[in-house]
C-alpha cells in the first residue's frame, strides 16, 4: 500500500553546533527501543551525537531484570495485575497516588555519572520512568544538562509528568494539553518518531504478497498485532473469526513461540514470529488489527494502513486505542461482528476515498527540537518537584 505522508524535514547541524543527546530508553518490549534507534539514527543524520541507555541496566540489583520480568510475566497472563497497577500508580486524574519516583531514583547515581562521562548536551527520555528519574535529578541540581521528554503514548499517563523536566514532546496536540493542564513545562506537539521506509513504497511488500497469495489465494490479508511480547487477549478467537469470514488473518506474536504454536493451529491463520521487515509487511496488508496503540500502529499509520482497535490491553493500551479512535485516527470495536463490518468497509472502499487520518500526525522532527534544548542556558531546573 502506498503512502503520500510526509517524512519529516530532517536538515543538518551547522559546523560547531553538533550535540551530544544521550537517549534514555527501557528494553520493556520494543517500541521504546525503537524509537530510541530511529532518535539515533537521526542524530547523526543531523551531525549530532547520540549514545542509547537502557534505563533497566541502569537500576542496581537486578530490579531492571526483575521488573521487565513481572510486566511481561503480567502482560501476557494476568492482564487483571497491570491493570490494577494502571488504576493505581499510573492513571491519568486527580489525587494523591504512589510516584514513579522512588523506583526512578535508584538509577541516579548512574545515570549523572553517564552524563559526565559522555558529555552529553540534553537527555531525552523515552520511557515513563527515565522521565521521572530526569525530572527529579533537574530538580535537585544533580542534572546540569537540559532533559527533554518524548511521550511515546496517545493518552498521557501521570508516570510521564515530573515538573523537574525542561520539555515535553507529544504525539498529538490532545495529549500536549493534557501534560499542559498537569505541568508547567515547555510542550510541543511533534507528531511520532517513524524511520522513513516506512513512508516510501517498500521493495519487500511484493514478497510478502506473494507468500500471502501462497498460503490463501484471494483472501485479503489482515494483520494482527500481539506487540514484541506476544501479549494478546483472544487472539487465535480472532484469527479463527477473520479467517471464517474469507480474510487471512496474518498474526504477529512478537518473541512468543507459545503463542506462535497456538495460532499455527488455527485454519486458515498464518503465525509469524520476529519480523525484521515491518515496512514491507505493512504495506502488503490490508488492515491493521491492533491492541496497544503503540509503535506498530503508528508505523501503519506511516505507510497508510488503516488500524482498527480491537481487544486492547488493559490500562494504557486500552486508553490509547480509545485515544486514538476519538481523534479519527482509527477505528475502535467493541466485538467480533463490529470488527468484521469495520474490515468489510476498510477493505471494499477504493484507496482513494479513504480520508488521510493520518497525514496530519507527523509534524516535525522530535530529535531536531529535543537538541535544540541544549542551546539553552545551562543549569539546573528550579521548577518545584
């Protein structure tokens, strides 16, 4: 599938103006990784420097391991775990609620002693918890370089905010108000961080329709997102539906062989594990059924693939897919019938009579903003914690 949306103007630094950014990341799936490679990517694209850190190898005593571990570990079995933890610690609204902050604060240490030894110019957070670790050391004085957030997720939650932060980059102007009504801090919107071949026709979208022609001649392919982890509610239900109604649900179960074996068994479903070529696959389906709101969903949203909310996570992911429907970015269903008129429609209506939802979104270049901070006066932050 083609696309007409734009790829963000990327120019570069002037002579004497490069920056070293230190991007702060988390390996709690891959989405968070993802965008801090494309950050990098762009960083040298732009003349600048750009060194990644895994927040989880920052935290001492294997709590980094440990709590990847019980987020996967919930994510994928007890959804009903996380969500409690979402209503309680994360949950966007009013009154006192547990902070981030105290689990942050373990990697301090290591992380002022990263900045010193890199020589970075500003750190851009693009995970919940670096967040709150860069607002709390900007607000002690312990971080003497400018930190710049990149909100990842459609609906804001409160683990993002921490006056302490000098800016906050968000993926829609909703969310900016949102984190404006919450903070006293710079806020742009930018739009989401995509790498450009998404954007272009890609050369192995041909392979990919070949194989689907393969494996379920006529039959129009839909992708099924379960994210890196495989987490997923009911997805060989949904597959088993899809397939039943004439599509090949083509279903992606990230680094979960169990339930790439389950989904094998489903008729007519085709399970695929790790994929490297998310742009070809993307542009030689015809749909998008995902459950997170997450980087997969924007990534179609750059290639101009329709996505349609479906069975989302608990917590965060089901305030995004709602987040993401309210502001016509996609559509959202609330069961199977639903799902199946919605595909109907997304995949009989010519190409050119669907409206550009998407084109909008990507409107300027985070990295490009987030290195722009460090021409700030150096200092700590004196906003209040």
């Amino acid at each position: 599938m083609l696309s007409s949306f734009p790829v963000p103007h990327r120019g570069t630094a002037p002579a004497g103006d490069a920056r070293r950014v230190l991007l702060l990341s988390a390996s709690m799936g891959a989405g968070h990784d993802t965008v801090a490679r494309e950050l990098a990517r762009r960083a040298r694209e732009q003349g600048h420097e750009a060194e990644t850190v895994d927040l989880m190898r920052l935290l001492p005593y294997g709590t980094g391991s440990g709590l990847r571990t019980f987020y996967r570990t919930s994510v994928r079995h007890a959804p009903w775990v996380y969500d409690g933890l979402y209503r309680a610690f994360l949950r966007p609204g009013d009154g006192a609620r547990p902070s981030g902050v105290p689990l942050a604060r373990l990697a301090g240490e290591g992380l002022v002693r990263l900045v010193a030894h890199t020589g970075a110019d500003v750190v851009v957070p693009v995970f919940h918890l670096a967040a709150q670790l860069t607002g709390h050391l900007r607000t002690r004085g312990r971080l003497n370089v400018p930190s710049g957030v990149f909100v990842l997720d459609f609906a804001v939650h409160r683990q993002w905010l921490h006056p302490g932060n000098d800016a906050y980059f968000c993926l829609t102007e909703q969310a900016a108000e949102d984190v404006r009504r919450s903070l006293p801090a710079r806020v742009e919107t930018t739009g989401p961080v995509v790498a450009p071949e998404f954007f272009a026709p890609a050369p192995g979208a041909a392979a990919w329709r070949d194989r689907f022609e393969r494996f379920a001649p006529g039959r129009p392919a839909v992708l099924l997102s379960a994210g890196a982890w495989g987490a997923a509610a009911g997805l060989g239900e949904t597959a088993r539906l899809l397939a039943g109604a004439g599509y090949l649900p083509v279903v992606l179960c990230g680094r979960n062989e169990a339930l790439r074996t389950r989904t094998a068994r489903v008729p007519g479903a085709l399970a695929l594990d790790w994929v490297d070529d998310m742009p070809g696959l993307l542009h030689a389906v015809r749909a998008l059924v995902d459950n997170a709101a997450g980087q997969t969903a924007v990534q179609a949203l750059a290639a101009g693939l329709p996505v349609v909310g479906h069975r989302p996570l608990p917590g965060h992911g089901a305030d995004g897919v709602r987040r993401m429907a309210e502001l016509g970015l996609s559509d959202a269903t609330a069961d199977g019938p639903s799902l199946l008129r919605v595909l109907h429609r997304l995949t009989t209506e010519p190409l050119a009579e669907r409206p550009g939802t998407g084109s909008s979104l990507f409107r300027s270049d985070v990295l490009a903003r987030a290195a722009a901070l460090a021409h700030r006066p150096a200092g700590p932050s004196t906003r209040g914690a």
